[in-house]
C-alpha cells in the first residue's frame, strides 16, 4: 500500500471564472498526485458579503485587466472561457444561489455527477453566454452532464428545502473560516496542518506543499512531450 492520499477540498462558484480554471485543472491532476480531491459548492456572494471584499468587475481597473486576462488563461489553461455579453447583469443582477443550491442538492445525493453537473453549469454561463438562473437552464444543464430528466428535476425540488439551504450556508461559512474573502479557494490537509490558497493561479504552491510535481495546467501535453 502506497501512502495515503492527501484531502483537498476545492471551494468553488459557477459564477466565478476564475474558479472554473482551478477547477478543471484540479480535476486534471486529481489522478496524477497522491490526493482526495472534495469539490465544496459555496455561494460567492455570502463570501464577498462576510469579507467585505467587491467583486472585481466594481473596480474599473480590475474589470479592464479581467476581460484581457481571460482571453490569455482561456489559451493558457485551454478552458473556453468567453465574457457573457451583459457582464454585469449576469454577476451582479442574476446570480448564482439556484445554480449552487442546484450542485448543493447533487452533492449530497449524487455526488458522483457533480463534476460533470458543475462544468455544464460553467459551460452555460462562461462559454456559451447562456442562463443559469431558470429551472429549465439548471435541468438542460443536469441533463447534458448524464442525469435523467426525473432524476434533474427530483434534485431541483430540493433546492428550496431548508437541508440544501442549511448545507450551501455551512460550506459557504466553512470557506470564510479558513480566510476566504473570494474564489476559488483550495485548501489542503498536509502533515498534520492545513493550507488556504486563493485563486486559480496557486497550484504550483499547491504542489510544493503537495511534495508532487507540476507539470502546467495541462498536464496531458507535458506527459506527452516527455
């Protein structure tokens, strides 16, 4: 028997960017390092809120940076990351709390599909500019990631019970009090101490305190250059 694999739980909002690359390049290297990779669904805006920190899209400055800065990680972590059109109604009008409470509920009944559940969600939003706040928009997402429409929307039910509520609030809680003040946040159980790193641009220090090695965002191209 080989070691046994460390606990990293990934805290993640399908209304950030920057936590779909985190993401999928965690979910790239969950079976190349030695880890247990728990993906933790939280509500950004209840992490914003207890922080006091702003979305980045309020600060002109930030928001400039933001839209050239996807472009180059959309190339760089080979994720198809577009800027909806109407930025600002999608982050700060329409929100995330059904999509989240949606993955909450998948979670803790089938977690095996959340991966799957989570991408289709980002994949509406951040690639094709499309809703996720409509039940339709959640169950056509649910149903492209391999659910069955009565299983979709048995789950969707859920999402306004005061067991999904209770859960998306503790894990959302849970981020802020290992220091989250936005996502994604990764935080990893190692020797007996636990490490908080915030952003998607955190998984070479991540693999330092791993002891593992870094191979870029897309592992698959390293490996197949060697």
């Amino acid at each position: 028997m080989g070691p046994v694999p460390r606990t990293v739980e990934l805290f993640y909002d399908v209304l950030s960017p920057y936590s779909w690359l985190g993401f999928e390049i965690l979910c790239r290297y969950k079976n190349i390092w030695n880890i247990h990779l728990q993906l933790r669904p939280s509500l950004i805006a209840g992490i914003m809120k207890d922080s006091g920190n702003k979305p980045p899209a309020l600060v002109p400055r930030k928001a400039q940076y933001m839209t050239s800065d996807i472009k180059l990680l959309r190339q760089h972590v080979q994720v198809p990351l577009k800027l909806p059109k109407d930025f600002f109604a999608v982050i700060l009008e329409k929100g995330s709390l059904s999509a989240m409470r949606f993955l909450t509920a998948v979670n803790m009944e089938h977690p095996e599909v959340l991966e799957r559940a989570s991408r289709e969600l980002w994949m509406r939003v951040w690639a094709r500019d499309e809703d996720i706040t409509e039940p339709q928009s959640i169950l056509a997402a649910a149903e492209k990631a391999g659910m069955s429409t009565e299983q979709a929307r048995r789950l969707l039910e859920k999402i306004s019970t005061p067991q999904v509520k209770n859960q998306l609030k503790e894990t959302t809680e849970a981020a802020c009090q290992y220091g989250a003040f936005g996502l994604p946040v990764t935080v990893v159980h190692v020797d007996n101490q636990t490490h908080m790193l915030f952003g998607s641009d955190r998984m070479e220090l991540l693999a330092h305190l791993l002891g593992e090695k870094w191979m870029g965002p897309v592992p698959a191209a390293a490996r197949a250059k060697l």
